[in-house]
C-alpha cells in the first residue's frame, strides 16, 4: 500500500534563474512533489520598481525544465501575495520559503488555510558563490541605505526642535529590497537615472549634494530626507549632524574594517514586506521637544557604541532611538508589526525598523544571528 507523496508549494519572482535558484528547488522538493508559482511581468513591476529582465513565458520555460521541479504556473494575483488565489486552490501539505522571503502576511495566510510553513536558510549548492538575482544585473553596484538611528532628524521641522545626528549604512545590493520598504529605493532610483549601474568616484559628500538636488527640484511639495543620498554615496558608515537645515552641518564617515565586521556580525534585517500605498506617517503625530532630545541622544549613544563595538550598548541605544521615532509618529507600528518583534524580545538586544516604518524590514541587534533573518553587506570604500 502506498502512502501519498506530500505537496510542497513555493513562489518567487525567478528573474535571471542562476544556482541559488536550483539549490533552493532541489531544498523544497526534499519535502515533497514540488509546485513553483511565477511571479507576472506586471507584479515584478510592482515590487521592484522596474520590468523584468526575463519574461513571465521564459521564466515559466526554464523553471519547468528543472529537474527538481514537478509542476510551475504564473500567480495568477499581484503584490508580495501574489499567488494567494493558487494556494487556497492547490491546497499544498507544505509552503515553503527562504529567509529573506518570510514575511507575517505568508505566515498568516498559511495558518488561515491549514498549511504547515517551513523557512529555509540560503545555501549554495556544494562549493558555489552565493548567488541572486541582483548580483548578476548589471544594476549590482549601486547601493542601498539603512538608517540605523536618528531618522527623522534629517528633516527641519523635527531638528529645530533640539539638533542631532542620523546613522546611517551603505549597504552592498546583495539582495533586491522592494519598494516602499524604507532602504532609500526611490533615492536609488533617482542615482540610476543619474549615473547609470555604479556611482562615480568622486567626493561622497558632492555626490550626495547632486542627488539630493536632483531628487527634490525647485517647487517639490515634499523634501526627501537627505540622510537618503548621504547613505547611498558614503561607503560604511556615516553620522549626519542635522540642526534645523536639510543639510547636515558636519558629516563624519566610519571605514574602519574591524567596525564594519561588527555590524555585520550583529545587526540583521527580518522581512516584514512592504508598507501599504495608503500608509501616511502623518496621520498621527506628537512633536514635543522631549521626545527629539531622546532621539538625538540615542542616536549619539549608537555612534559611540559602534566605535566602540559593544553590542549591547548598541542595542539598547537602537531600542531607544526606535521607541523615540514611535512617540514622534505612533503611525510606525502597530499590532502587525508588534507580533513580528514580539518572538525576538527575548534573545535580541535591540530593534527598530527601517525608513518610515509601516512595513519593511525589522532591524535586529543580536550577539548572533536570529532565526529566518538576513546579514547585511556592508560597501566598503
């Protein structure tokens, strides 16, 4: 008597199919027969902020010719749950993603259709590089922001109010952020239109002045932050004093390795997906002198906990530069994203979120790596 073989359902964009890929799908189908939803032309456009570079057809093609693949489809929806509509029909035994593609909305929608979720780590196959599909664009080269305390600072109206610095870190794109997830994607996009594929050797500091120009024109209703172009052209990592202008009053850049590998080896992002088009950060606010002051003296605290390389001043300084945006603009957070900190508070030392909050990327502080995260890359100059 045979006994039916488990059904194991993932989805992904596929965009450029490379070896991480394949490593990933002979990992899935260990579990059982293997079904691979297809991201659409149209929902890669959504995510990413710009077509694929490979078709929906000819990604189909290629995924179906894999051996370890049993069935493939284009999803049939659009956004990060694109392929909802295929699960509830298919119904799988298993959905299985990896690390930096778990989010609460996939875990949700498994728990809500009785299918078991299992989060894999990113292994090359044998000796292989690691591989993504950002790393073969030709794109590769240009980096991505994360503000790791201060955020807000860089914005008049807040540091009026009592002066401080934002930290922020150059990040390599070793992986592909989606839009709307508080990495500075627009500010990049805006470089891309600029310089091309890579940023040009120059002055990081005249760099920046050019794209924060370039991003807010004479007449901008809105004025983008420029800790957004300091991050992107400032390899490592910078502190960006801000006293009630749009630009910095002092810039001081952070290079030395011995500093990068500890943030590498102690902060980590989670996924959360991205924020909702109708989030609006100003919905709710409260400005009160108090709460900046705290802001700007977390965010010191942070500088000095990096040069120093203590990881739990670190964390409790992010916690507290986090907990100082909340009071500021409660809009932030919410429950959502409270269940997603909730499972970390344990063995984190410190978290926030990235950019605007809503959505993103949680920011962890940890003497290791937290399950289902993802290390950063830092650029180095």
């Amino acid at each position: 008597m045979s006994t039916r073989q488990k059904t194991v359902f993932v989805s992904g964009c596929f965009d450029l199919l490379h070896s991480g890929h394949i490593a990933f799908f002979q990992a899935a189908a260990k579990h059982g027969h293997l079904m691979v939803a297809v991201g659409s032309d149209r929902t890669i456009f959504e995510l990413k902020g710009r077509p694929p570079l490979t078709s929906e057809e000819e990604r189909l093609y290629m995924i179906r010719s894999v051996e370890s693949v049993h069935e493939a489809f284009i999803s049939e929806g659009r956004g990060m749950l694109d392929f909802e509509k295929d699960l509830a029909r298919i119904h799988p035994d298993v959905f299985i993603v990896n690390a930096d593609g778990d989010i609460p909305e996939k875990r949700a929608l498994c728990a809500s259709l009785d299918v078991s979720y299992r989060v894999l780590a990113r292994e090359p196959h044998r000796h292989f590089k690691p591989r993504s599909t950002t790393a073969l664009r030709n794109r590769v080269e240009m980096p991505y922001r994360l503000d790791l305390a201060g955020g807000w600072l860089d914005q008049p109206f807040i540091s009026k109010m009592h002066a401080g610095p934002v930290i922020t870190i150059s990040l390599e794109p070793f992986i592909e952020f989606n839009e709307r997830s508080g990495m500075a994607s627009s500010t990049r996009r805006t470089a891309m239109d600029l310089w091309g594929p890579v940023l040009p050797v120059d002055d990081p500091q005249k760099l920046a002045r050019i794209l924060f120009c370039c991003e807010n024109p004479p007449g901008s209703k809105y004025i983008s932050g420029s800790q957004d172009a300091i991050g992107l052209t400032h390899a490592g990592l910078a502190k960006s004093d801000y006293s009630g202008e749009y630009w910095p009053c002092r810039i001081e850049s952070l290079h030395d390795e011995t500093v990068i590998q500890f943030v590498e080896n102690h902060i980590f992002l989670k996924p959360m997906g991205p924020r909702a088009e109708s989030f609006d950060i100003m919905q709710h606010t409260h400005f009160t002198t108090e709460a900046v002051k705290k802001l700007s003296d977390a965010s010191s605290e942070v500088w000095r906990s990096l040069q120093e390389k203590d990881p739990r001043q670190l964390g409790d300084a992010v916690r507290r530069s986090f907990e100082a945006q909340i009071s500021l603009f409660p809009s932030m957070c919410n429950s959502q994203i409270e269940s997603v900190i909730h499972p970390y508070r344990e063995e984190a030392l410190g978290w926030k979120l990235s950019g605007a909050g809503g959505g993103g990327y949680l920011v962890i502080v940890s003497e290791t790596q937290p399950r289902d995260t993802v290390r950063l890359v830092v650029r180095r100059p």
